[in-house]
C-alpha cells in the first residue's frame, strides 16, 4: 500500500482497484459501475502504484489520516 508521507497534497483519498492499480483521488471516488475500478475524473486521480490484485477492493477506500499534534 502506498505510503501516505508521499501523497500529493490536497489528495486526500487513496484506493486500490481489483487489478493492484493503487491511486491518489483530490475528491472522493465511486466504485465504477461496471465493477474493479474506484472513478473520479482523469484530473482528480493519481497513479500511486501496483500490488497484487485485490478481490476485496471496495475495502480499500481511505481518506487521508489527520496529522498529530
């Protein structure tokens, strides 16, 4: 899973697709309709990286974790 530290600012939510494609979103994401992906528009995601493909992938959906202190 991508580290958070490495997050473009102001992206602040993060999701894996079925096939291991892992992305940073500017705006919370949809499970797309056909099924496997996390949508936004092309503008507002970011290529993170790839894992192993995920069959639990609407699990992964995670908003950006406030900063202590």
């Amino acid at each position: 899973m991508p580290d958070w530290n490495n997050a473009p600012k102001q992206w602040d939510w993060l999701a894996q697709d079925e096939d291991g494609s892992w992305y940073w979103y500017s705006v919370k994401p949809t499970p797309g309709i056909g099924g496997g992906v996390w949508r936004s528009h092309s503008t507002k995601q970011k290529f993170a990286c790839r894992t192993e493909p995920n069959p639990d992938w609407l699990d992964t959906l995670q908003k950006r974790p406030k900063q202590q202190g």
